[in-house]
C-alpha cells in the first residue's frame, strides 16, 4: 500500500496563490512575459516559500519567517506621496539624481528626469506594457537561476527602472534608485529593475530601500557590455521583510563593483548571482552589516567565473549587537574553461553580545587547473587589550568600542565604494554607532 503523499502549503503560500490569480490579468505585460509569468508561478506553486531543507535558505526559513502575505500595494495618495518626498536621505546629501518608487510604483512626478545624452530612463511597467525592446531581450535572461524567491518576483513584478547607457556614455551624477513605503497599512510589493550599460561606458547605481511595515521582493538585472565600468551601491534600511536579488552579467575587459550597506533592518535576504562572462574583467563585491536588537540579516552570493582571466575580490563585514544573526553564504564557481582564475573571499563577523550569532560559509567550486582561488571566514568580539589601551588614554569606553568597531568596517568601505558615496557609507556607519545605547 503506497501512502498519498500531500504538499500542505502555508496561509503565506496559499494568499500568493489567490494574489496571482486575482494579479494575472492585471499585470503589464502580455504575450510572452505573460507565459513567462506563468512559468515562474508554477515554479513557485510547485517548490513553495524557500525553508531550511533547502540549503541556501538554510539560515533563513521564509516558510516560518513569512507567517502571511501582505496585501498589493495600491496607488499612492497623497499622504504617501508627502511622505516619500523626505525619502532617499541614507546616504545624506550625495548629489546624484533620484528616480522615486512609493510602493514599488514609479513616481515620476517626484524624480529627476532631466535629459541626458546617452541615457535613458522608463518605468518597468510601461516598458512591460509595450514589449520594448531592451526589456524583450534581457529580463528573465541575465542569469538563469531556479531561485524561487527570483521566480516569485518574476510571477508577480509590477514596476521598477530601466537605465540604457549608451555605448561610451558617461554619467554626470550617481543615479539614485529610491523605493520607499509610503501606505500607513502593511503592504508587499514586487520590484523589478533593468540597467544595460553598453561598451566602454561608465555608471554609478544607487539603490536605497527605506521601507515601513512591507513585505518587498525586490530584484535588479544589470547587463554590464565589454570594456564598460559600473559601480553598484544598494543600501538598506526599515522594518520590513525584505528580499532583494541582483541578476547580473559582466562583459570582457570592465571593471565592475558592487557593494551592499544594510543597518536597523529587521530581516533582509541579500542575494547577487554574478557572472563574468568576458575575459580580463576585475571586480569588487563587499558589503557592510550592522545588526542590534533582533535584526536578521542574511547575504548569500553566487559568483560564477565563466571566462578566464578574470579577478575577483570578495569582502563582507558584519557587526552585531543584542541577539543579533548574521549570516554569510558565498560560493565562487569556476568553470572549465576560466583559466587564470583570481579570486578571493572574506567574510568577518564582530560580535559586541554574547547573544548575537553569526554564521559564516564560505564556498569555492573549480573546475580548473590554472587558477589562484581562497576563501576565509572569522568571528570575534573586540580585543580587550585594544580596548583597554584607548580607554587608558581618556577615551570613554563607548567612545573606544566606536573607534574600534570604525576600523573593522572602514577597510571594507574603503576598498569597495570610492569618493564621495564611501564618505556617505562612513557617516551612516557613525550613525548606527552612536545610536548604541
């Protein structure tokens, strides 16, 4: 006798259902993103919210974690549209130029859509709409990954950006994409974003997500061309549940850097699957957390070397404080064919509690036999004697602490952002340490 065998889904995953169903008709895209809408729910409907048996959602189980769904965001009033003006402060007073979202719906009436040549900018949802060309040939395309919280997004996506930079164009400010919750209810939204960089020419993306009580899939595809130099900052801050995914493809001979900041967020899975697909390419990954109270925070990175030649460096930095957890997942893969490999990853995790915990893991996967490939991992608390030393001199123990915890993180900061946005980066950190109690 052979028992029936049930998947019983959860109230989370059963009110995904029923908003996908009651979505469909609704969502901008038909023809083929509506088959390839079709395709990632089912993907979804079969496997269901990630959980602990699958192993890069072993730290973090979305299944318990997310208990029900919020409802979709509606359009903004105006109390919202009030409310989302005061937005994309993170970073102080960098000038760059902000493209708005409130609930994941492009406000263009709140951003800066000065003309510039070489460069253009839409809205996700209108280009859906219309089946534009540059969204035809790279969404759903920039990295294929069975990731189900990327198949959610891609089943359920409403609006975002999309950036065209021209071949050789050069930016003359930062592009500063600001998602920000302006409902005073819980709501969740569904983000998608599209930023091509052709050859030769030069970028620097901000994504800054300020969100209230939300639940926010969010995730960026970026086609980086031959020769082109790209810098990507994201940074996180709020109450919200928060899942983010960068897609992103890196041409041959670019430079190419990508940094998260995340602080005072409650939980918040940061995921970026890259591939360098061109020879000679140099990039920079690295990221800086800072957790308190019970904030969760889990970065899961997945860097495939599919050419060779290529160098990458890989620096994460995490601190935590209260009952804190911190979790580094971070695999580099390189294939067959990527000879002269160079690549290197580190993760270091501070601990300033005794109930904060920090789980680091650190993967390296090669498929070569000509390459130079390591990985670390360290966790700690501060050096008592370092400590004692500052404060011998006068300095106030949490005075000291701040010090010290500002040179863990500041080497991080230093080597992956550069300018003015490191500046910015530093004096964010100096904000989440004098909110220490």
């Amino acid at each position: 006798m052979n028992a029936e065998v049930r998947t019983i889904k959860t109230p989370a995953e059963q009110a995904l259902g029923v908003a996908f169903a009651r979505a469909r008709g609704t969502l901008p895209g038909g023809g083929a993103f509506a088959v390839m809408r079709e395709d990632a729910f089912r993907q979804f409907d079969t496997r269901g919210l990630p959980h602990r048996r699958v192993e890069e959602w072993k730290y973090t189980d979305l299944r318990a974690l997310m208990r029900d769904l919020y409802p979709l965001a509606p359009p903004a009033d105006v109390g919202a549209r009030a409310k989302a003006k005061k937005a994309g402060n993170l970073l102080g007073d960098l000038a760059c130029r902000r493209l708005v979202f409130i609930d994941g719906a492009f406000a263009p009436d709140l951003s800066d859509l000065t003309p510039e040549p070489g460069i253009v900018i839409g809205s996700m949802a209108n280009a859906l709409s219309k089946n534009d060309p540059l969204v035809v040939r790279h969404v759903g395309k920039t990295f294929a990954t069975d990731d189900v919280a990327v198949a959610l997004n891609t089943a359920l996506m409403g609006d975002g950006a999309v950036i065209h930079i021209s071949a050789g164009a050069t930016m003359n400010r930062p592009i500063n994409l600001v998602f920000t919750t302006g409902s005073d209810k819980p709501t969740s939204a569904f983000v998608r974003s599209l930023v091509v960089v052709e050859k030769g020419a030069k970028a620097t993306i901000i994504e800054s997500h300020e969100s209230g009580d939300a639940q926010v899939n969010a995730a960026l595809e970026l086609v980086v061309g031959d020769e082109a130099q790209v810098d990507y900052i994201k940074v996180t801050q709020g109450r919200a549940l928060h899942v983010a995914s960068l897609l992103a493809t890196v041409g041959a001979r670019a430079h190419f850097s990508s940094f998260a900041f995340t602080s005072d967020a409650q939980l918040v899975r940061n995921q970026s699957f890259i591939r360098f697909a061109g020879e000679g390419t140099k990039a920079s990954i690295g990221g800086v957390s800072l957790l308190r109270n019970k904030d969760h925070v889990d970065t899961a990175l997945l860097i495939e070397h599919a050419a060779g030649h290529c160098e990458s460096r890989e620096q994460f930095s995490t601190v935590l404080d209260g009952e804190s957890h911190g979790v580094f997942q971070g695999k580099i893969v390189v294939k067959q064919y990527a000879q002269k490999t160079d690549a290197k990853m580190m993760t270091r995790a501070l601990l300033l509690s005794d109930k904060a915990e920090a789980d680091n893991k650190p993967e390296l996967e090669i498929f070569a036999d000509d390459v130079v490939c390591g990985h670390g991992a360290t966790a700690g608390a501060l050096d008592p004697g370092l400590k004692f030393y500052l404060m011998s001199r006068g300095i106030h123990e949490k005075e000291a602490e701040a010090l010290l915890i500002q040179a863990f993180i500041g080497k991080t900061i230093e080597e992956a952002a550069s300018g003015e946005i490191r500046d910015s980066l530093m004096i964010a950190s100096l904000k989440w340490l004098h909110g220490r109690s």
